[in-house]
C-alpha cells in the first residue's frame, strides 16, 4: 500500500518540479519578455493607441492631436529605439511631441519599458532604417 502512493506522490512531485525548473530558465532567459510586454501594452497604452496598436483607442478622439499608429512601419521605421524608449520613458515633450503621450517612468522601470520598443516593433513589424 505505501508503494501504490507513494510512487504516485513522487511522480508528480517530480513533473511539477521540472515544469517549474523549466518555466523559471525561460524566464531567465528573457523568453516570456514580449508576452509580459504585451500585457503592459494592454494595461498601459491601448486607451490611446488602441488594442491592436492602430492609434484607435477609446480616447483617441478626445485627444488634440491623434495618437501614433504603431501598427505603420513607414512611421515606425524612422524612429529609433532610444526615441521609442525616451517617448515612452520621459512622454512626448521629452522627444518634441504632444504632451498627451504621459511620461512612464514614474509606473514602469526601463527594462519593462525597453519591453514595450520591443512590442511596438513587433506591432509595425519594423526596424530603425535611416
């Protein structure tokens, strides 16, 4: 009888430790950092940008000047990620646009927001080009 739980016991013991050894080295190794950034996305930005990044958010139509859409690559790709991350990080003024883009550094620390560089540009499906 104490083999027939016992050896149960263990084995599920063994499966949960594994999987738990398995998720912690993903994380390590940054594998889980655009599905945490999407969830910043969604929590942080789509009331402006929109959920799918278009710049089609509820309050976009409140807004003096419209947000971005982080879906164009032509508009994305002349942006750097440094003046992503500055935007982001400082708000609009900080990079000479509309104050209505917040600052984040107050909620969100720099690798959370090198985190969304990494989504926008997952958005437009772009990269910095000169």
């Amino acid at each position: 009888m104490y083999r027939e739980i016992f050896l149960p016991l263990l084995l599920c013991f063994a499966v949960l430790l594994c999987s738990t050894s398995a998720y912690a080295a993903k994380q390590q190794a940054g594998g889980d950092d655009i599905g945490k950034a999407e969830n910043d996305y969604q929590l942080y930005c789509i009331s402006c940008h929109g959920r799918n990044g278009d710049g089609k958010g509820d309050l976009a139509e409140a807004l003096s000047v419209p947000p971005r859409n982080h879906t164009d690559a032509t508009i994305m790709s002349k942006r750097t990620d440094e003046q992503l991350f500055k935007t982001i990080r400082d708000g609009g003024e900080a990079t000479g646009f509309d104050s209505a883009m917040p600052p984040h550094n107050t909620i969100l620390p720099d690798d959370q927001i090198r985190g969304l560089v990494k989504y926008v540009r997952k958005l437009c499906n772009c990269q910095y080009t000169k």
